[in-house]
C-alpha cells in the first residue's frame, strides 16, 4: 500500500516566515541597542577619563599657588627673598597690572560665552611644562602658570616671574610657547574664593564668597585674599556618538552653555584650596 505524503500548506509556510522575519528584525534591534550602547558607554568612558585627568592635573599644580619660603636651601637668591615673598603672599593669583614687564598678563574673567584665563604664582623648580628657564637643577624660583583655552584646547604657559617683575633677563625656554593639556575642552570657568576683609577681624583664613576675577582687585583693597579656586570644565567626548538632542550646561556663574553640535559632553567641577595663602592670612592675626 502507498502512503500518501503530504507537506507544508501555504497558510503554515506564509505563518513561518512571518514568525522568521520577526524573529529577525527582533535580533538585528538587539544588535542596534547593544551597538549604540556600547558607543555611549565608550564615550561617557573617554569623557570620565579625561575630565578625571585634567582635575587631578590642575589640582596637583594649584596646590602649590602662593607657596614662598625664604629658608628653602633650594630657593634662589639672587634677588630681595623679603620683597619677593611679600609679592607672593600678596599675589597668589596675578591680575593684570601686577607684571611691570607684561602689564597684561593676569587672570581675566571672560566674555559672556568665552572661556577665563587664569594665572597664578608660586615658589617651584618647574613651570607647568617643565621648563627650568636657565636655573639649575632643582633650584627654586618664582613660577608664574597661566591657564587657558585656545580654540578647544586648554593650554597652559610658563614663565620666569623675576623676568615678568623685571629683576632679571629671560634666559632659555621660549615663555610665548603654549603646551597643550587636554583637547576638546568647551569651556574653562574658574571662581575666586576669598576671605572676610580686614575690618572683620576674621582670622579664620576660610572663603566666605566666591568672585570673578574682575571683582579680586577690589576684595584686595578691601583687605580679603584668595585663599580658594573653583574650576568648572565642559568636555566633549572623544567619540563620534551623538545624541538625540543636545543638552544645557551650567558653569558656575557663567551663563548656560549650549553645544551646537549633538555630541556627547560631560560637565566637571572642583575646589581647590590654596593651603599656602591660607597660612599666610592666618599668620597675619598672629
């Protein structure tokens, strides 16, 4: 006898395929999701990293703004160490008009929509790009950093501040040459926390407010000191991700800041307390 044989009939192959193709489309979205997911997790990696980088950077430097001391066997003498440990003490962070040989280099407080230049003062071997400007090895002199962005870089520049006062002639290094510390920086904004004034009496040495650098002069006058800085950075990440929409960042006092591109960004803040200039207002009340 012949069994009859029989297949699949068209109702059960057009179900089957309709179950294939979505079974499909299913794993390719999968795919998708975990592609695109992976790309942001790179890009909040790379933007993580590099604000992590350049904090630790900054604070590493700024830890020493107005530190002088005249009994260092390191510290070169060839100038008054009196007069120059009270422009320090005096100077942590430089305004312009505190150079005699550059009457314009200082902290400056940026444009609406720009980015602050910072510069600030202290006693080290080195400026923040490793430049010894003729001193010997180790030997000790007045370093004057300053910070800032050019295009979307943060870039720094180090210079002898004997030469900028004009007690000596500049020997080596070339000052005018900036060293890039970290690309795609969007905005560098920074904040001056001083102490009470004088009249106060307040010996505390603690921040009581927190000023642009266009008000320091006239705290200064008013007998307060910087004795803390604030550092806000937007970063974009170093990816191609992008975004559905772009987002809002607000730095400090500066006004909202929107990219006009959909790339990832990352916003970074710290504070940074000038132990050195700390000390010094406290030694004052002494």
């Amino acid at each position: 006898m012949k069994k009859s044989q029989t297949g699949f009939t068209l109702i059960e192959l057009m179900i089957s395929l309709t179950l294939g193709l979505l079974i499909s489309a299913s794993v390719i979205q999968i795919m998708i999701s975990n592609n695109a997911t992976e790309g942001l997790n790179r890009a909040l990696a790379s933007a993580q990293e590099n604000g992590r980088f350049i904090i630790s950077r900054l604070r590493s430097e700024l830890l020493m703004v107005g530190r002088y001391d005249m009994l260092s066997p390191d510290l070169n003498d060839d100038v008054d160490l009196v007069v120059e440990a009270a422009f320090v003490d005096n100077t942590p962070v430089a305004l312009p008009g505190d150079f005699s040989n550059d009457l314009a280099k200082g902290s400056l407080e940026g444009a609406t929509g720009t980015s602050d230049t910072l510069v600030v003062a202290f006693q080290g071997s080195e400026d923040c790009r490793g430049n010894t400007f003729g001193y010997d090895a180790d030997e000790e002199f007045v370093v004057v950093n300053e910070y800032f962005i050019d295009g979307t870089s943060l870039k720094c520049k180090g210079f002898d501040g004997r030469v900028l006062r004009g007690q000596k002639i500049a020997v080596g290094n070339d000052a005018n040459k900036a060293y890039t510390l970290l690309d795609d920086v969007y905005s560098f904004q920074v904040l001056y926390g001083i102490t009470e004034p004088t009249a106060t009496t307040d010996n505390t040495a603690r921040p009581v407010q927190y000023v642009a650098a266009d008000q320091i002069s006239a705290a200064k006058t008013a007998g307060s000191q910087v004795v803390a800085i604030r550092i806000a950075l937007l970063i974009k990440a170093d990816s191609n991700m992008m975004l559905g929409t772009s987002s809002s960042f607000k730095l400090l006092d500066a006004e909202a800041i929107t990219p006009t591109d959909k790339h990832l960004y990352k916003q970074f803040e710290t504070t940074i307390t000038l132990r050195n200039s700390k000390n010094t207002v406290r030694s004052r009340n002494i």
